[in-house]
C-alpha cells in the first residue's frame, strides 16, 4: 500500500532539543520536550540506557543545551560521543523543518587519560582532530521529522508502517552518512539520535505569474567508495562507484508536490588514477579484473532503486580519456540490457573555442528520452498523477564540472515541464524566460557545483561562469585555473590524511586500543629522509639562484657558473622529487591502500 502525503508526515519520534550534563562518573542527556527521561550514559563502564529521570543528576551540574547526537567513535582514551552543538535552519521540505549541521561536539567518555601513555595521548588527539576536519567539510544536513535520504517518489512507495519504523533504520542506508557512529548506539536511543546527510540543500520560496511556490535542491552523497577526487575512482567489488550523488529537485506548490531525480557517479570499471605529483596522472584500467560482473552489480542496483538508465559520458573521446570511453562503451554493450542506454558526448571537442552552446545538441538528442522516463508529481489530494520511470547518470572524469553544467541543462528543461504542469507556467513559458527566477535557478546550480566539489576535490568548481551566466568567460577561465593550482596541490600534498579522516567517520578503519602500546599505531609511519631532505635542498638552491640572478650588481664568468651550478641544482633535484613522485605524495596511512607499493596495517 503506497503512502499517501499526510502518512509521510508522521514520523517516529526524535527530540530535537536536549539539556546536557557531563558529571564525574555519568553523561546525562535529558530532553527538553520531555524532561521525564533521561538517557545515563556511565563514564566507567561505559554502558548507556535511557532511565525515568527520578533526580539521577546533580543539582549541581551545569548543563549545555545540545541539538542531538551524531553517534559514538572509539578512539585510543576509549569512546567518544559525537552531539550537534550549533545548527541552521535552511527551510521546509513538505512542511518539515530542514536543518544545517554548523558545529559539533566530541565529549570523551572516559573520564580520564591516566591508562594512556604519552604517546597514545597525542596519536588520540592527533584522531580527533581527523574526526572534527571531517565534519568541517561543507555540508551536513538533518531533520527530525523528514527522512532527506529519500527521495519523494521513494518515500510515496513506502508501506503505511514504514514510517513508524526509526528513521536510522527505515533510512536508505548508501546516504546516511553517520551510519558507523550510530549503529552500536542508536539501536536502544533512536529518539535521542539525528541521521545526517553530507551534499547540498538548498531551499528557495519563489513566486512566477504571482504564483507562490517552493523551488528545492537536495543533492546525496553516497558513503560508499567515498573518498577523495584522485583516491578514489572507479568501481568496487560490491559496485559501488566513486562521488556517486543522487540529486532531486522539488516542487511544491498549493499542496501539489512534484520532484525529479538525476545521478551521477564515476565510470564503473576497475580504473584508477593515483596521485604521482604530475599535474594529470596516468589513468590506468585494471587488466585482471572481471569490470562486468562489477559493472552488472551495479547497474542491476541502480535499475532496481531507479527504473531506466541514460547514461550520458561527457569524457574526451581521444588522447588521455579515450581509453576509457572505449571501454565504458564495450561493457555497456556486453550488458545488453533494454534499460540501459549509452550516449556519448564529446564535451571539450564539441564546445572548444567556447562554443557551448553547442550543449543544445546533447539536450535535444535526449529530450524525447528525458520525456518518455517523466519526473514524480503528487496531486494536493495525494493522488499519484505522474511516476518518475528512470534517471540520467551523467559522469566525466570526475563527475564534477562538466557532469554539473549538463545536469543542470536537463534539470533547467524538466522543470519548465513541471512547472507547466503545475500551471505555474502558462504554456508556451519558459524557465529561462524568467528573468529573476533563472537568475535564481542558475546560481543555485553553481553554488551546488562548488559545494559537490569541494566535498571530492577540495576546490570550488571550474566552468561555473557558464552555470551562473549561461557564457564561458575569461574571467571564469581565470578562475578555474586558480582552482586547478590548488586542486593540485590538495590531491598531492593534503587528500591522504582527508581519505583518513572520512575513514575514521565512516568505520572503515577503527582505532585499536592497544595502538601506540602492543601494536605500532599507522600515525607514527615516517617519511623517508628524502621527503623532507629534496624540498630543503630544492629551496635552498633556489633561493641562491635566485639571490644571485636579482642582487648581483655586475655579472662575470664568475656569476655566470653561479647561475649555472645553482640552476643545475634546482632542475636536478625538481627530476628527482618527481622521478620519485609517489614517495612525496600525501597518501593514506590507515588503511591498506595501493600506492605503487602495498600498504598493510592491522584493522579491527
């Protein structure tokens, strides 16, 4: 039986405001809409239950008013919970409260540090602060009444008790970002716990044709192969791919709800494209791994969730990409499946010399697919008027800035149908007509852009002047060759200790407590003397390079060997810090991980 609106507005209870008192030998937690329990959470043995609050706390005991709680992690001192300490009211969603994680909390346990040695004492606070860099990547998004890790068209296909089930547990589990961090916690305490998501929200209260409506965006990250842009690529073992993002926008107007649904995610095949301190490294396909049986586990899951697939590549149809676009095409055909259509586009080549509006030729070769595969619209009474029957899967390379200036063509083109639809739009009106609301419309896209990507890459976007302007500008050029700097140096210098962090967070490395004592901690792993000793050595002979090209007053033989010696020196060492790329290069220490060399660290 298919939920109607009003059932999806009754939810299993969470609290959405709680008094927070940390003693010497108890965490209580107590809820300010009921203050006749409290859940005990013991600082010995670390147990925790939700009690009648019959005068347990202190009456001395100062409180801290919290927002919810994130979970648990284990660290070396012991458990620590993670709570929501500022947060930011972004909008409604079908009347529910939508909100911005802004700042946390994490309260050790333990009540003390005296088990640990001094060396553990500073590995652990070194974990902690991979924990808060974590959560200080923009953006995490809540709510304590409507499940964000649903789409619309799934929540409608839901049985009338799904919504009595926890909202931890009825969630879709690929986006429930906090998933490890509750799930030893949140069983006994749902009422006391916050699913999150990590992605991009943005709610907008529009009028057109003096028509009130609310325009939505919610984009998803998956957890699954998460990580960042050069370490992590491709396919896994359970087809799960690389910065693969469900992104939905609503409609909602007089009761009427519509919404429409696009993916994207990274080539499914076995490739990969490790960081060697080359501005583009080599992109190498596996040759001994069977990538279909991978490409069919995940294609047979993204047909099942939604429905028909167009896949849209928008990678280079030759030099360094050509490779894989060959082979993208040749799984696609071994799959032979009805539900899955292949379309390739040649974006650099078709819009070079800044011809993009060439994109006009990709949107209108699948317009009659966009078309036939529809968008979900729900009727004020709740009537279901029209079912979204499949997705576009849109990658490039990275699934970034190409795969957002054409999710946002087709997101642009489906919405006028909506709209029209919904008469909010006259017939024969358009979305980019509307001077103020495309205005809208398109930096809500760019926005989305740089938020996607810094989540994978680190930097904002690159091609967002045409998605705020509808024009490639120079200044947009310039723009994203200071992004592309400074992508280069976080892939190479800082997304180790980044896929660390989002490891530790995820579950899918956890810290032992007996690291740094009976078992060597990853963290103490040491760079070779190179890694320091090169970029000393290359400094220094630059700098006198450097020194003597600009302040010598008169040049002579003398100068000139000067010159040539320390520019001998600097071009020297540059062969051999990049002759030795990889070992210079930030890669993660936790887990294994293959980085030219295999790396193995013991995993509870």
């Amino acid at each position: 039986m298919n939920s109607t609106t009003a059932d999806i507005k009754i939810t299993s209870l969470i609290y959405n405001e709680f008094n927070m008192y940390i003693c010497p030998n108890n965490i209580f937690i107590e809820p300010v809409q009921n203050t006749n329990i409290i859940l005990n959470i013991d600082r010995i043995d670390f147990t925790s239950q939700k009690q009648t609050n019959n005068g347990q706390i202190p009456t001395e005991s100062k409180s801290q008013t919290i927002a919810g709680i994130l979970g648990v992690v284990k660290l070396l001192i012991g458990p620590y919970i993670i709570v929501i300490k500022k947060k930011k009211f972004v909008g409604k969603i079908n009347g529910h409260d939508i909100w911005q994680l802004i700042d946390i909390d994490i309260l050790p346990i333990p009540k003390t540090k005296l088990h640990l040695n001094e060396t553990q004492v500073r590995m652990d606070i070194e974990y902690l602060n991979m924990i808060k860099q974590t959560f200080n990547t923009p953006y995490y998004y809540f709510s304590y009444t409507y499940d964000l890790t649903h789409t619309m068209q799934r929540l409608y296909n839901t049985s009338t008790s799904f919504v009595n089930i926890p909202m931890y547990e009825r969630a879709d589990q690929r986006f429930l970002w906090n998933h490890y961090l509750l799930k030893n916690f949140c069983m006994e305490h749902h009422e006391f716990c916050v699913p999150i998501i990590h992605g991009f929200i943005a709610i907008n209260n529009c009028v057109l044709n003096g028509k009130d409506f609310v325009w939505t965006v919610v984009s998803r990250r998956s957890r699954n192969r998460h990580g960042p842009r050069l370490l992590k690529r491709g396919i896994d073992l359970n087809g799960n791919v690389a910065n693969f993002v469900e992104t939905e926008m609503i409609v909602e107007y007089n009761n009427t709800k519509s919404s429409y649904v696009q993916t994207r995610g990274s080539i499914p095949l076995y490739w990969a494209q490790y960081p060697t301190l080359k501005y583009k490294p080599v992109m190498q396909i596996a040759q001994n791994e069977n990538h279909l049986e991978a490409a069919t586990i995940h294609f047979n899951e993204q047909i099942s969730i939604y429905g028909q697939q167009i896949l849209i590549n928008l990678i280079d149809h030759r030099g360094a990409e050509q490779e894989l676009e060959r082979n993208y095409h040749d799984i696609v055909s071994m799959l032979d499946n009805n539900k899955i259509k292949y379309e390739a586009f040649d974006f650099h080549s078709e819009c070079k010399k800044m011809r993009w509006d060439r994109l006009s030729i990709l949107v209108n070769r699948v317009a009659h697919e966009q078309d036939s595969l529809k968008y979900f619209l729900l009727g004020s009474d709740g009537k279901l008027l029209i079912l979204q029957k499949g997705v576009f899967r849109t990658n490039c390379v990275d699934c970034l800035d190409r795969t957002n200036v054409v999710q946002s063509l087709l997101g642009r083109r489906i919405l006028t149908v909506m709209l029209q639809k919904m008469d909010i739009l006259n017939f024969g009106q358009k979305v980019e007509d509307q001077l103020d609301f495309e205005s809208l419309f398109k930096s809500v896209w760019a926005d989305h852009a740089d938020i996607i990507s810094i989540q994978y890459s680190g930097t904002g976007a690159l091609k967002t002047d045409f998605t705020r302007t509808g024009k490639r500008t120079y200044n947009g050029m310039l723009r994203d060759l200071k992004n592309s700097i400074l992508r280069y140096y976080k892939n190479n210098l800082r997304d180790g200790v980044r896929q660390d962090s989002i490891d530790l967070v995820l579950g899918n490395y956890v810290v032992n407590a007996e690291e740094c004592a009976s078992l060597s901690c990853p963290l103490e792993v040491k760079p070779a003397l190179k890694y320091f000793m090169y970029p000393i050595i290359l400094m220094i002979a630059l700098a006198m390079f450097m020194a003597n090209a600009v302040f010598t007053s008169e040049y002579n033989t003398g100068t000139y060997i000067f010159l040539l010696f320390w520019g001998t020196m600097v071009m020297c060492v540059l062969s051999l810090i990049f002759y030795y790329g990889k070992e210079f290069v930030n890669y993660p220490r936790l887990s294994s991980f293959d980085n030219g060399k295999r790396l193995h660290h013991h995993q509870s």
